[in-house]
C-alpha cells in the first residue's frame, strides 16, 4: 500500500483530498503540508479514502512543544505520551493500517525553534537517564497500542554534521547498532518496529561516514513501514525521487507493507510521476 504524506501538497489540500478519495493511494495525515491545528483531526476523521496518520499530527492543542519520549522534563513528556496515546485511538478507529509511528527520542531537551535547523548550544545528555525514560514510554505506547490492535512504530531520526560533535550522539535511533538495539530491546512485543526514513538514514549515514546500504542491512529485518524521499546527502530536503534513489534496489522486498511518499510540495501531476518510480 501506498500513501501520500500532506507534506507532498502544494496547493489546497481539499484538491488532493478529492483527487485521492477513491483512489488505490492513501494520504498520511501530517502536520508537515495541513500545519499546527487541532481541527485537521476532523478533516482526517471525515476523509473517505484510505488515510493514517503521523506522528505530531493534528499539531499542537496549547502551546507548541517539542514531542519527546525520552524527556526528563515531566511536563514535556506527559504531553507527549498524551499525544500518542490520542493518536493510537485516532488510528484504532479511523485508520487503514493500523500502526502509529512516531519519532525516536532525543537525548536532551529540545526547544521548538531547534526543530528542522542545527540547534543552538546542544549539550548531549545522560544517555542511561533519557535511555530510562525512553524505554518507559515505549512501554507504555506498546501496551495501550497492543490493546487496540495497534502496532508502535519508531522512525528513526536524521543527524546533521552541524548536530554531531564527533564523539555523542544526540539522537535515539540515528545508526543501525541502536536501532537494533532498541528493537531487540522489545522484540518480544509483536505489535513494534521500525519505520525505516530512507532520507534521514541518507543524511545520517554521511555524518557518520558510515556505508548506507550496509547500514540498512543490519535493519532491515525490523522494517514495517517506510518514509521515501531524497536529499544530497547532507540535509533532509525531502527531494523528489528519480532513477538514481538509492533505495530503489530494496523496493521489491517491501511490496507489502505500508509506503509513503514524502516528498515536498508537489502538483498532482507531478505525484504521479513520483508514484510511478514507487509502482515500479
């Protein structure tokens, strides 16, 4: 199965909506496209074709906070265990595929305006106490989700060479050592696992100076959904997919789960093009 992020949208979302309504595509609902607001959970709720939703969305309902599942600070991360808890129900009734994804943790706190930038004054926490405190709401997410037929996902995050110091990770979930981890961690749980961001993992692996498909290969295995888009190498741009994405190759093997188009701003011509090099 196929979806279209809101993020793709270039023009009125109600477009896309339309065009997509009765189509064998999806849309996945995210805050990246339709924005910050609480009331996308209706338009969400009402679209009549196949949907899901993704990690921050519908956005903020107070004041705009940063999504951490490994924070320690309490209100931050009750919060965000809020926020998932809501969206494992959204999607336990509302949903084709029944998975919520969400964001690895940070180890550290983040404020909003570090988002999508290199972040200013970052010191790298304790990583055994955010590590704890991860671990904690992950239990918590799969076990409410277990009980909703809902299966947890988390993507793994991007690290930019301006984030890294060459020594501390700031991130969970950036390479493939603790993405394995982390799933093996909690491999007896059925409903977990990974959704893979081709992107993020591009533009961490040049960071880190690490092999792209060697990393993917040690991860492979824990791939239950997928995120598709392209960059340079060096930043998560979100770049249109064309005859040289470095995950063409793998496409194949994962026919038959659900993947996503996350590729900025594009006229629906141009997406059908972009779902024709998916479709291949």
């Amino acid at each position: 199965m196929i979806y279209l992020s809101t993020l793709s949208f270039l023009n009125a979302p109600s477009d896309y909506f339309h065009e997509f309504r009765n189509s064998d595509y999806g849309i996945e609902f995210s805050s990246g496209g339709l924005g910050h607001n609480y009331n996308n959970y209706k338009k969400f709720e009402e679209f009549n074709g196949k949907k899901i939703l993704h990690n921050y969305f519908p956005g903020y309902k107070t004041a705009p906070f940063v999504l951490n599942l490994s924070s320690l600070d309490y209100e931050i991360k009750k919060r965000s265990l809020k926020h998932c808890f809501r969206n494992i129900d959204k999607t336990s009734r509302f949903s084709s595929d029944k998975f919520f994804a969400v964001h690895a943790g940070f180890i550290l706190d983040l404020k909003v305006s570090d988002l999508g930038k290199p972040v200013k004054d970052m010191v790298v926490g304790n990583v055994d106490e955010y590590k704890k405190s991860f671990y904690d709401s992950l239990d918590q997410l799969i076990n409410y989700g277990k009980k909703k037929n809902v299966t947890i996902l988390i993507e793994n995050n991007v690290l930019i060479k301006e984030n890294y110091d060459g020594l501390n990770l700031p991130f969970f979930a950036v390479e493939s050592g603790n993405i394995s981890n982390i799933l093996e961690d909690f491999s007896s749980y059925q409903n977990f696992g990974l959704l893979l961001d081709t992107a993020h993992l591009k533009v961490s692996c040049t960071t880190l100076g690490l092999n792209l498909r060697e990393e993917y290969n040690k991860i492979k295995k824990y791939i239950k959904a997928i995120h598709h888009s392209d960059n340079d190498g060096n930043y998560d741009t979100n770049s249109k997919l064309d005859k040289d994405y470095w995950f063409l190759d793998f496409l194949p093997e994962f026919k038959n789960i659900p993947n996503v188009l996350e590729v900025k701003n594009l006229s629906i011509k141009e997406l059908y093009s972009q779902l024709k090099i998916l479709n291949q």
